[in-house]
C-alpha cells in the first residue's frame, strides 16, 4: 500500500547545523544529532533549547531514562541531563544509520547494507538481522510496528515492514528532492524526520488521528 507522505511540519535550517542525522523523542523533546552534539528541541516552538556536545554521526534512541547514540565503530549511552557517557557497546559493522529503542532492545539500521540488526543493549551482540530492498536511513516502532526511512537514488520513503520477513506493508513516499535521513515516532500521530540542509520535518502517520498543519 502506497500513499504519498503528509509533510505537517517544518524545523530549521538550524544554525551550525549542516544535516540531521539521528532522531528520538522522550515525550517532550525531540532530539537530533548533528556531527559533533546532541540537539534537544522543543517541538511546539521549533526552539533548540540545549545541546550535548558528543559525536553523533548516525543513529539516536532514548529508552525512557537515557540515550543512546551511534559515532563510527560505537553505540554510546548518554545520560541526557549532563552528557555524561554511562557506557559503550561496539556498533555493528557496515555502515550504520539509524537506531530505535524498543521491547527492552536496540534496532540499527544500516544504509548501504540494506537491513536492520536487533541488539543486545548491554553487550552490543547481534541476535537477528531483517534485510530490506533499500538503504535504511533509519528506524522507528509504533503500536508494535517497524518503520524504516530510506533514502536512494533521489528517492526516499518511510515504510512499514514485517519485523520477521521484511516484506514491505505499506509505503509513504516523500516528495521529489526530500530525503529521510533519521526517523522516530512521538508514540502517536507524528514521525519526525531529519534530513540534509540542516532540517527536520513531521510527517503524519496514517490512519492517525488529525492534527492541524503548522
């Protein structure tokens, strides 16, 4: 099932910040990686109201106490009121993108390598791998659904799969030029998507409830 992707909202381009690669929300904030630091904003305002300054070049989680962030051969855990780095695991290898939370585990999704890996948040084990067709540029759970965005040759989506096959259950096509370059649900009626240029974008998710158009 294929829809076109309902674009609500619009954040940045953000000062310093070249692209968005990350993405996770803890109930109130939405937090976006960008390079060298940790973005907190207030989606109601669109305001960026603090920043971790630690490596954070690919995926981000929150687990409902901390934050886990992805920087080139690792997975760190980040207390999000100080920034202080409570533990690391190593990253899969092969070129990681994005990173979800969910039932008591990690999801990395990686691009080139067209797949998602559940992982072993204490050990960075990987205990199964769900291939997909695309590049995964990141990955998301809601109502016990997986989401992943891709991103390739000039078109992106946001897709539903079966967490055991893979096989694509719905599709939300993003516009000509738009890319999905970090995803995460708020639970409920929004995706929150990054992308290059230094900008976020929400997303409505199907069948959701309505919400006005910021």
């Amino acid at each position: 099932m294929k829809h076109m992707a309902e674009i609500i909202r619009e954040y940045g381009p953000f000062h310093g910040v070249e692209d968005v690669h990350g993405v996770t929300f803890d109930g109130h904030q939405v937090w976006f990686a960008s390079g060298d630091r940790l973005n907190a904003l207030d989606p109601d305002s669109g305001t960026v109201l603090r920043a971790l300054e630690i490596p954070a070049d690919a995926g981000t989680a929150f687990d409902g106490t901390h934050l886990y962030q992805i920087a080139g051969p690792v997975i760190r855990r980040i207390d999000p009121h100080n920034g202080k780095v409570l533990g690391t695991i190593p990253a899969p290898e092969g070129g990681n993108s994005g990173l979800a939370w969910a039932e008591g585990m990690l999801w990395v999704g990686q691009h080139r390598g067209r797949r998602i890996h559940q992982v072993d948040p204490d050990s960075g084990a990987v205990l199964r791998v769900i291939e997909s067709d695309r590049f995964v540029t990141g990955v998301t759970w809601v109502d016990g659904e997986l989401w992943h965005g891709t991103w390739q040759d000039g078109k992106s989506d946001i897709r539903r799969i079966d967490s055991g096959t893979g096989k694509v259950l719905e599709q939300l096509e993003m516009p000509a030029g738009v890319g999905v370059s970090g995803l995460e649900s708020d639970g409920d009626e929004r995706f929150f998507c990054g992308s290059d240029g230094g900008k976020l974008r929400v997303v409505r998710h199907p069948g959701k409830a309505n919400i006005p158009a910021k």
